[in-house]
C-alpha cells in the first residue's frame, strides 16, 4: 500500500508540472459551462416546470459539476497501456513488483486529484458565482458526492484498461477506443442527464457502466440523490468497480500468456 500511494503522489506531481495545460482547461470547461448552463436553463424554461426530475438550480448543479469533473473523471481514456502492448515494453510492467493494472490506477487517482483542484474547483466556482445551483444537502452529502467521485474515477480508469489491453490481440486499438468514447459520452450524461434519455436508451444507459462515471456522482453533488437513494447509487458503482477490475484482471492475464517480444 506503501507504493501504491508513493506512485499517486508521483501521477499527482506528474500532471501538476503542466500549468499552463490545467489553465487552459479549466478556461475551456468555463466557457463551455456558461454555454451548455444557458442551454439547459432554456430548456427548463420552456418546459415551464422541471425536467426529468431537475429543475433550474439542479438542472445547472448538472452542467457545472459535469464541467468540474472532466478533467477528474477521464471520460475520454487514454492510451499509454496500448502503446506498451503493442510495442512490447508491457513486458517491462510485468518484471515490476506491483501489479500494472493498479500501478496505473494509483498514476491516475494522482492525475484525478490535480485536476479537481486546479481545474475543476476554479469551474465550479465560476457557475457558482454566476448561477443559482443546487448543492449537496449537509456534510453527509458531500462526504457522499466525493466518495462517488473517486469512485467514478476508478470505474473509468478500469473501463479505459480493458479497451487497452485489447490491443494484445488487435495491435491497433485506436478504433475501439473511439467507439468506446462515443458510446461512453452519451450514456455517461455527459452531454444530457441520463433521467432526459427515450425510454429505451435510459434502460440501456442504466444497464452499462457508464453512468457511474458522471451520471451518478454529479446526482449526488447536485443534491438530486439525497437520503436513502445515496447507498444504492454508490452501490452501483462500487458493483462497477469490481466488475471492470477483475474483468482488467482477466483480460491482463490472458494477454500475458499471448504476448510475444522478439519472437519469443
């Protein structure tokens, strides 16, 4: 446990030497924040009353803490794991001491927490400033909405994992993980709440992983899950968690056994 947390300080340090990066991310999640806010206010107001469950304050918690945790929650994956699988230094991890799937995790917990300091707090601040919104109920809610943060940041970090390991067997992951995004932005609510989708497309949403990477920690946040709801709604991402992580696991280890570096 020791190296696990050295190895989230070292993601911590590694992404805060990017400043100017943080800066213009938190500028971009800003602009887009006032824009997708004014969006979705018009909306409630033209519904005349509230809107899958959320009204004006809540229905802009939902744009400013989806902002706020853009950079924390890393929706969009990333691709070091592939790179490694495909060129064969994945073998290098192998020979280390601690387990590459949570040698990366710890890398990304540390990368997740610079990124709601420095670029998800200045956001969120920013709606706060500018807009009426809805927070979460009491010290109990926060505490809730923070533990469904990391939470979230884990069930997309392991989600993100597996895409990468697919390139034991297809080498070039570039198109997966495309889809991947796709299909993980829309039914995460990144784009709208969830609770907004058709029918059928909420039962798939509900379903999948993917709302516990946005969906349902920004409910929390944004004081729309309250009370009794909080424990199911972590459940489910602690169920995602695990699922996603042994299925890492799984994957990992059968690419382990089909790995082949110069030949042998």
């Amino acid at each position: 446990m020791s190296t696990f947390w050295l190895l989230v300080r070292a993601g911590f340090r590694r992404h805060s030497t990017y400043r100017l990066a943080l800066l213009a991310g938190m500028t971009t999640n800003s602009v887009f924040g006032l824009i997708r806010a004014s969006i979705v206010l018009a909306a409630v107001a033209s519904a005349g009353s509230a809107i899958g469950g959320y009204d004006a304050p809540t229905a802009v918690a939902f744009v400013w803490w989806g902002q706020a945790l853009l950079g924390t929650v890393n929706l969009w994956g990333f691709q070091e794991v592939g790179q490694r699988v495909r060129t064969g230094d994945i073998a290098i991890d192998f020979l280390r001491p601690l387990d590459p799937q949570f040698a990366y995790l710890a890398s990304d917990l540390g990368r997740a927490g610079i990124n709601l300091i420095a670029r998800g707090a200045p956001a969120l601040l920013v709606g706060a400033l500018l807009f009426d919104m809805a927070w979460p109920p009491g010290a109990m809610g926060w505490v809730a909405g923070f533990v469904s943060v990391a939470l979230a940041v884990v069930v997309a970090f392991a989600g993100s994992f597996v895409v990468n390991l697919l390139a034991f067997w297809l080498v070039e992951v570039r198109g997966v993980r495309l889809l991947y995004m796709i299909f993980g932005g829309l039914l995460c609510g990144l784009y709208v709440p969830v609770p907004w989708f058709p029918d059928w497309l909420r039962t798939i949403a509900q379903w999948s992983p993917f709302p516990s990477m946005l969906q349902n920690p920004i409910d929390i946040l944004a004081g729309r899950v309250t009370g009794a709801q909080v424990l199911p709604t972590l459940a489910s991402q602690v169920f995602w968690a695990v699922v996603l992580v042994v299925l890492g696991q799984v994957v990992m280890r059968a690419g382990r056994r089909k790995l082949e570096v110069q030949g042998g």
